[in-house]
C-alpha cells in the first residue's frame, strides 16, 4: 500500500488524488486492486483506430507528452475525486490517447491499446484501473519505448530501496523522458515526484526533509511516476530550467517514515 505521513501529495500528485492503493493514512487495502479480468483479456484487441507498422512516430511522442502534461483531479488532503472530475479526466485524455493508439510502434501497440481501454473506464468516472498492473505495465512499456525511440533526452533511474541511482547532477531543458525501474528488494512500492523549485528559492534535499510541510509551498509539481515492486514506470516531461527535486513521498506503513527521509530523494539542475 501507498502511504505518506506528510500532506505533500494533496495539491495533485496522481498517487494521492486517484490511487485506489492510496497515498494518505486513512486509506484502507479494500481498494487496491480491482477483480482480475477488468483489463486483462479485455485490451489486447482493444486497437480501435490503432496503427503499429504505419504510424507516425512524431505524433506518437507528442501524444505521451501531452497524455503525461493532462492536469489530474484532485481530491483534498484525505479525499479521492470526485467521478465528475475523475470523468472530466478522461475526457481530457481521449485526443492524446488517440494519438497514441493510432501511431505506436509495434514495441508498444499492445500497451496502447491498454491504456485506451484505461481511457474509456476514466472518461466514465471510473478511477480504479489506474494502478492495475495491466496499466501500470502499459505505462511502462509505452514510456520505455518514447526513451528509445522519440530522440529527446531520456534518463533511466532505478528506485531500490532507499535511494534513486543513476539520476544526474544536470539535466538539459526541454523534453525528457524518465524511466524508473522498480528495483527493491522489500517488495516496496515506489514514487517518483519531478517537482521544480519556485524562482528565487534555495531548497536542499536536506532542507526538505527536515521540513517536508514547509517546503511543500516552495516547489511546484511537473509530474510523477509509480512503479510497484519489479515494475517499470516512467513518465515524459517538458523540463523548464531551474532546481528540481526527485522525492518518494510514500512509505510502508502508518507508523513507518516516507520514503525521502531514508534517503530516496535527489536533485538536478535543469539548465
């Protein structure tokens, strides 16, 4: 189960507004998975529309970027969204959906047809698919390909168990993909917050940590990915220059510490 001991993620990161596993404290494991079968079986021919072999590449990456900039419902400090604005999310993700299901490479045809599936149980206020394996497997497969095949600057960076390795001290502006393996050994879920540092503000890792609730008003989230244990996810960026911060706000437990405090936190300069 997700779970953070701070209100980091409240504003919208996609983990605490929609997760069914839940990032607060209050959420239960009643809803972390949904049955078998609701994406398993039901998306490999879910290709509506879709092109593997004639697709085309460009507007393939433009739609992951545009899938992945899609503002997220927001639910509150404790609270889940509502399916209005859960179904309003899904709306809003049909044109880049589409376009990803149109132009994927045959590397990733199959997770595009996935993630449509996905798209249509959103557009009908349906929230609980989103950390699926299926999905999350399709979220994966379709960031890895975008590092691989779109050209932009594409970063690997593996969560194990407590620390982000293989992140650089500097980062290029501009579009760039991130992908993160989940790699512990504790069979620990992971997060990953790309959250910029407001203009005019100086905030270590260090400062964050020993205030995660005061710092919170000093960086803006650009985005996030999950991955749980043996997973890969990713997510695709249009990076402005500035300080930025990789945090793993979720932790094991109630009572255990988040994820950053045991180190999994890093910086970059965006330049």
């Amino acid at each position: 189960m997700l779970r953070t001991t701070t209100r980091l993620l409240a504003a919208g990161c996609l983990t605490a507004a929609l997760a069914a596993t839940g990032c607060s404290a209050d959420d239960t494991d009643d809803t972390s998975t949904a049955a078998a079968g609701d994406t398993a079986g039901d998306t490999s021919g879910d290709t509506a529309g879709g092109s593997s072999a004639g697709g085309d590449l460009e507007a393939f990456c433009q739609g992951v970027l545009d899938y992945d900039a899609t503002p997220k419902p927001m639910g509150g400090e404790t609270g889940e969204p509502s399916a209005e604005d859960v179904a309003a999310y899904g709306e809003a993700l049909a044109e880049p959906v589409q376009a990803i299901l149109d132009n994927a490479p045959d590397a990733a045809a199959d997770a595009a047809g996935t993630l449509h599936h996905l798209q249509q149980r959103l557009a009908d206020g349906d929230a609980a698919g989103l950390f699926e394996p299926d999905a999350v497997e399709a979220v994966g497969t379709i960031e890895t390909t975008v590092a691989e095949e779109c050209g932009h600057t594409a970063v690997t960076v593996r969560a194990v168990d407590f620390t982000f390795e293989g992140v650089p001290a500097e980062l290029a502006a501009g579009v760039t993909t991130f992908v993160m393996p989940n790699e512990t050994t504790a069979d620990e879920e992971h997060v990953m917050l790309i959250a910029r540092v407001a203009d005019g503000q100086t905030l270590t890792p260090e400062q964050f940590v020993a205030d995660p609730e005061g710092s919170f008003g000093e960086i803006e989230l650009l985005g996030e990915t999950y991955a749980p244990a043996g997973a890969t996810g990713g997510v695709t960026l249009d990076l402005p220059a500035g300080e930025y911060l990789l945090i793993c706000p979720v932790a094991h437990d109630e009572t255990s510490p988040p994820h950053f405090v045991l180190g999994m936190i890093s910086a970059v300069t965006v330049a």
